[in-house]
C-alpha cells in the first residue's frame, strides 16, 4: 500500500495504551457509523464525529477508511478465533458444525463491512491487501491449532503448513467472492470451504 501506509501499519501494532485507545475508539466508530448506513460509503468526518477526535488522529493511524475498515477486519478475526475455541472448549458444536459455525462467522463479517473493503480489495492494491487478510488468517488458523489437542499428535511443520495453506486459501476465497461479478451464494461457499478442513482438525478436542 505504499511506504507510508506501511509506516502506518508498523504504528498500527504500537502497545502504546494512547494509541491503542484510539484506535479503538475510531473502529467502533466505524462499526457504529457503518451499521447506521449498510452499503453507504463511510467517511473519515462520520468516523471522527462519532469518535470525538480530530482527522489529524485518524490520518495519525490511517490513511484510509479503507485501511480502518481491514484493521476492523483484523480485530473481528481475532475474536471469531477466541469464540470459536470457546464453543468448541463447551461443546457447544463440535467438529464440522463447530467449523461451519466459525467459517459462518468470517464470511458474515467481511459481508458486513463490503463497501469499505471491496474499495481495498477490488483496487490496484487489493492483491498486497489480500497476502495481509491471508497472513491474519494464516496467524489466527496457527494459534487456534495451539489451543488443540491433536490425537495422534501432529508434526509442527504439518501444522504450520496448514495454517498458512488454510489461511491464505480462505482469504483468496473470501476476497473472490466479494469482488466477483456473481459471487458464490454464502451457504454453498460456506460448504466448500468446510469441506477442504482436514478432518483432523474437527477431531480435534480444546484443552
């Protein structure tokens, strides 16, 4: 996305508390802006209004609503991630439905915000936006499996390839049918990618 934006991006991963509340502060905005206006472009004045902040904070940590809207993205992931050990930990779902209920969860987020990112992904730049989304997957994927109970126990270098394999395979896929002209029905996508799970993974039990 350019030298600057990964300046931003660098700053994005501050643990500096200011930073970190305000980023905070401008993604629920976004989310709150967003949800007000399904489909409606969301502006950096509706965010920082929202948020109680100038545009110099925002431009502090994005230079996008684009950017703002993957970092939201990123967020949600990782709680889809938690949620899904969670329901798994319970018992709540196990295995292909427990995976149909997380893989569920991803596609409806990025539905949710498709305005902002179909205007990232379907640029110039969508490609290094899409390794981004695939990496986040990819990091998600590898420290749910850390969470897991393999039996009979799997080779790190397995686990690690298939998380990459996974993650960046879904976040092609994803990012497809958001920028394609007929884009797969959300229950069939769905079913596709449960199906490419290995069924070693939804054997799995939560420790």
């Amino acid at each position: 996305m350019g030298s600057e934006v990964r300046a931003r991006q660098g700053d994005a991963h501050s643990r500096d508390p200011r930073a970190v509340r305000t980023r905070a502060r401008l993604a629920e905005a976004f989310t709150a802006v967003a949800g007000r206006h399904p489909g409606a472009p969301v502006s950096v004045s509706a965010i920082v209004a929202e948020a109680g902040l100038n545009r110099s904070s925002f431009y502090a940590h994005f230079d996008t609503t684009g950017s703002l809207a993957v970092y939201v993205l990123e967020q949600a992931l990782r709680a889809i991630s938690e949620q899904d050990v969670q329901v798994r930990l319970v018992g709540r779902a196990t295995g292909r439905d427990a995976s149909r209920i997380v893989l569920g969860h991803i596609v409806d987020q990025v539905d949710s915000q498709r305005g902002e990112l179909l205007a990232v992904f379907g640029s110039a730049e969508g490609g290094a936006a899409t390794a981004r989304f695939g990496r986040q997957l990819a990091d998600n994927i590898a420290y749910y499996f850390q969470r897991l109970r393999f039996a009979p126990t799997r080779p790190p270098g397995e686990l690690a390839t298939t998380a990459v394999f996974l993650g960046h395979g879904l976040a092609a896929a994803i990012v497809d049918r958001l920028t394609a002209a007929a884009p797969c029905p959300r229950e069939e996508l769905i079913e596709i990618l449960v199906g490419l799970v290995p069924s070693w993974v939804d054997a799995s039990v939560p420790r």
